[in-house]
C-alpha cells in the first residue's frame, strides 16, 4: 500500500478510486506501480471477457476497443498526477486531447495490460503525457494526450 507523493508506490484500485472519480464499469486501472511523482508510472489491468463492452464489441471475436485503452492510459496518467499532488479532494480531470495515436495489435480477454505513461509538458493546470499500453512486450497503443486537472470546489 502506497502512500501520497511517496516514490516506487504500489496503489491498489481502492486507493485509485480515491483517487480518480471513475467507478465500474469505466475504471480501468487496476494497479499502478513504479511511481515517480510528477514523472512517470506504470498502471495494470486484466483484460476480463465479462467486461460490459465485449457483448456488443465484435461479440463473436471479442476485442478491447481501442478508445478505452486510451483512456486507461489518460486515467493512469490522471491518477500519477493526483497521487503526486497529495491533494485533500480527488479533482476535476478534463481530457483536453489526444494526438499521435497508433492501434498496433487487438488486446483480447486473458491479456494483462500494462501502461506506461510519461509526463512530457505541464503549464499550469494542464498537463501533457506520453503513453504506451503492452501486452507482455508487445506494444498494442500508444499516443500522446492532454488533460486539465482542476481542484474539486464541491
């Protein structure tokens, strides 16, 4: 169990979820480790076939869409950030944008993914990330995406 801001932290999905407002069934960051604040960590997640979004997604080959492994990367990278400020309340997370992002294989049920995010740039409350989701050592998405991250004033 990690703590706040605390460097090589090891968080589990409870305490992702208090960090990130996400819940079932779109929160998909299981576990992050290798935290450095403010820098870089690495998020988990198995890829389960009871996932709400394999009924209607290629039912009869079913294949994790794309989008939601950009957003888990965008969550792993949204939860470094509110884990490296320690703040009181869980913010107000903003995708603002999403460049660069390539598809290179299908991430089917039974497959651990792991991301990868980098900080690249942050001005302000916006931050800029660099982010890669394997399975194994098999790059299967990757792109660079941008987010605002405001404190919560409810």
């Amino acid at each position: 169990m990690g703590e706040q801001g605390q460097t090589g932290a090891v968080l589990d999905v409870e305490q992702i979820k208090k960090l990130l407002p996400h819940r079932a069934p779109f929160l998909f960051v299981e576990r992050l480790s290798d935290i450095v604040p403010f820098e870089s960590c690495t998020g988990h997640k198995t890829v389960s076939f009871n996932e709400p979004h394999f009924a209607g997604h290629f039912p009869d080959y079913a294949v994790m869409p794309g989008v939601l492994i950009i957003e888990a990367l965008a969550q792993t990278a949204g939860a470094l950030i509110v884990h490296s400020l320690a703040l009181k309340t869980t913010p107000q997370v903003y995708f603002m944008g999403i460049d660069k992002a390539r598809f290179r294989r299908p991430v089917v049920p039974g497959d651990l993914l792991r991301f990868t995010v980098k900080q690249l740039q942050h001005r302000g409350p916006v931050w800029k990330f660099e982010g890669k989701a394997y399975v194994g050592d098999a790059l299967c998405a990757e792109g660079e995406f941008s987010a605002m991250i405001r404190p919560n004033e409810g």
